[in-house]
C-alpha cells in the first residue's frame, strides 16, 4: 500500500548517476550468464513509427537532413538481456549478477538493457543500483529540470520538463567537465508507446565520423564557450541556481564555481548568477585512450529552449535563456553548424520499446541519449556515476 502512495500522480521519468568505489569496496562477482537470456533487436523493437522531421517541440527538427523516422533498435544497440524469471534472487544480488555483465558488455557495446528485472519501486532501484558497485555523483550544476525522488539520495526523476517537449539528444551533463561516466535510467510505469515515451540513442562514434571534417576542424581550433544564466528562484524560472547546485547558499555555489574554475558574477540587484567556461569539442576516453565527440554547442544553445512550449511567447536576449553556446572567442556559431550537428545525431538515432522494469545503463562518454514527447502516463528513474 505505501508503495502505491508513493508513485500516486507520478508523470515523470526518473535518472541516476554513480561513481566507481575503490576496487576493494566492489562486490564479489559470481559468474551470471546462466541467470540471462541475450534478446534479438526485434523483441526490442520500436511497435510505431515515430516522427522526427517537422516535429513539434524537437529542436532543429524543420532544418535540413533530419530522417522521416527514429529508426528502431539495431544488433547491439543496445545490447538486450533477459533476467531469469524464475530465480529467486534480491535486488542486491541482481546488481551484482547485472555488474558481471557491464564489465563484459559495456565496454563492447556503450549500452546494455536488462529486461524483467523483479524491481518494484524506487528503493529496489536505489538497492540494486548501489550494488552495482559504483559510487554515486550528485547532479550538482546539472542544466536539466531534475529532481531528487522523494526518501532517496541518490535516485533522481528523469526530467520534469513538459511531457510534450522532446529532449534533444545529449551525453549527460556532457557541456561540463564535471559529469558522470555512466548513466542508469529505470522505467517504473512504462509508456504507451503509441502515445510516445521513447527514448532515443545514438553513438558518439559514429555521429563524429560522419560530421563534416571542416565543422569539426573549426570547434577544435576555437573550442565552445558554454554560458548559464541562473536567476534567483524566488523570481520562478525555469532552473534556479538553488536548484541548479541543490543550495540556497551563495558561498556553496562560489566554492564549486571556483573549484572548476568557471568565470562567474553575481548580477547586482537580482541575485541572478551567470557562469561561463570554455571546452574543447573532443576527449580522451579515460579507459580506452580514444579520442571521443564529448561536446553539445547545440544541446546548450538558446535555440534549444526557444523551441520549447516552456517558452513560448517569450523574447530574451541570448545571454539570458537558461544556457547558450558560443564560439571560445565569443563570436556566435553559425545557425549551420547547429542545424548540421543535430541532424547528425538524429540519423544516427535508435529507439527500444520500453516494458516496466527494464533498466538500460549507458556509457555517458560513448552514447547519447533523449525522450521523445508523450501524451498519458511515464516514470522513469535515473541513477548516475563517476566511474
């Protein structure tokens, strides 16, 4: 009965971040695959057909080079597992049995779904999520509409932008140097997918190599200078910086700012907070020694929200929408560039059908994801990492 209490009027899809433990504090591994059965992409498979050119709400998607359709899941993206329906085993020993599989999987394949996992609410996701054995991170600075889950510390709801804006593609927190390795979403009221819900992913890879070289020669030779501009919440924005860094304390947030070495002010009067930092396009994988696409210039520019019904209506100056991207110098990105690197990733875009307590993890360096709008019922949850 508390449970249902819980999730009554949930709408909402709920994330996670973790960070890696020392190797010590990992759990004892036992062998796992007879506890899974691996699933073919079309047991996986998108059951509509979903609109991306022309959408309402989806950024960039009345430029040029968007495909008609997200396209369905593929072999290997993401790689699908079945739980063992009849094992009698607990949260705890499931994220362990599911952690054999990520050292063996992830690496390989950046995304892997574990399908029929026997987790019923928030604290069984919070249990096995923390047997995993990485160590949580925080959202602090994140940019999206996130909040945590009400008696966890760790679990957060998705997002709580409007059902009917779609998330455009991103690595989490991918527009800072502080972000999680890996990214846990957990679905607890699955979507009618014929009302939407998806999610969509993409690979980094081989949105990178299909990007035009002089696009990307220019972001390496100028870099990205990511701006946020934060209002104080008691002026009801759609981010506050109290929310944004999880602190009514301005000394907290200067502490972190100067940390990261992020340029900042205070606007005099509004206690409203711009920050800004320069980025390079690309990085190394700290596992694989690669270099990686790690970048969103066009997740984090203001064009992103004057396409969403949060703002509708609304006229700002650039610097004042809740982020904006511009060149390392200063000078703006060309409406081209933008459009082009959103088409990209979209062409290389899957979706998966979701069912009730699936649990997909992805490798944030490696794999992009979204949500694309819906109409009736979602809960998702979200777990992040360090690792």
């Amino acid at each position: 009965m508390a449970r249902t209490r819980f999730y009554q009027g949930a709408r909402v899809i709920l994330s996670g971040m973790i960070e890696s433990r020392s190797f010590s504090s990992k759990p004892q591994l036992v062998e796992s695959d007879s506890f899974f059965t691996p699933l073919e992409p079309e047991e996986i498979a998108l059951k509509c057909k979903h609109q991306i050119a022309g959408r309402k709400f989806l950024p960039g998607s009345q430029g040029k080079g968007f495909p008609e359709y997200l396209a369905s899941a593929r072999k290997g993206l993401p790689y699908a597992l079945r739980a063992d329906p009849e094992a009698e085993v607990s949260p705890e020993r499931w994220g362990q049995l599911c952690r054999d599989q990520l050292n063996k999987m992830l690496p390989e394949y950046n995304a892997v779904l574990f399908r029929n996992l026997p987790l019923l609410d928030g604290k069984d996701f919070a249990a096995f999520a923390a047997s995993l054995g990485y160590k949580p991170i925080s959202y602090e600075g994140g940019t999206g509409n996130r909040y945590l889950v009400n008696g966890e510390t760790e679990v957060y709801f998705s997002t709580s932008d409007p059902p009917d804006f779609n998330i455009e593609l991103h690595n989490e927190m991918g527009c800072s140097p502080v972000h999680p390795k890996k990214v846990i979403f957990f679905c607890l009221i699955e979507p009618n997918e014929e009302l939407g819900g998806v999610t969509p992913m993409a690979r980094n890879s081989e949105i990178f190599s299909q990007l035009d070289p002089s696009v990307v020669e220019k972001l390496k030779e100028k870099k990205i200078r990511y701006t946020r501009y934060l209002p104080h919440e008691k002026h009801k924005p759609y981010a506050s910086w109290q929310q944004s860094f999880m602190t009514n304390d301005r000394e907290k947030v200067e502490e972190f700012l100067e940390r990261e070495n992020f340029n900042y002010e205070w606007e005099k009067d509004t206690e409203n907070l711009i920050y800004w930092y320069v980025l390079p396009p690309t990085m190394t994988h700290p596992v694989t020694g690669r270099k990686i696409w790690f970048t969103q210039p066009n997740v984090h520019h203001n064009t992103y929200y004057k396409e969403s019904p949060m703002f509708q209506g609304v006229t700002l100056p650039d610097h004042m929408y809740p982020t904006h991207t511009y060149y390392g110098d200063g000078s703006p990105i060309e409406p081209e560039v933008i459009e082009h690197i959103r088409a990209t990733g979209w062409r290389n875009a899957v979706g998966f059908s979701w069912k009730k307590r699936d649990v997909i993890v992805f490798d944030n360096l490696t794999i992009q994801h979204s949500r694309l709008s819906f109409r009736g019922d979602r809960l998702i949850l979200a777990y992040l990492t360090a690792e």
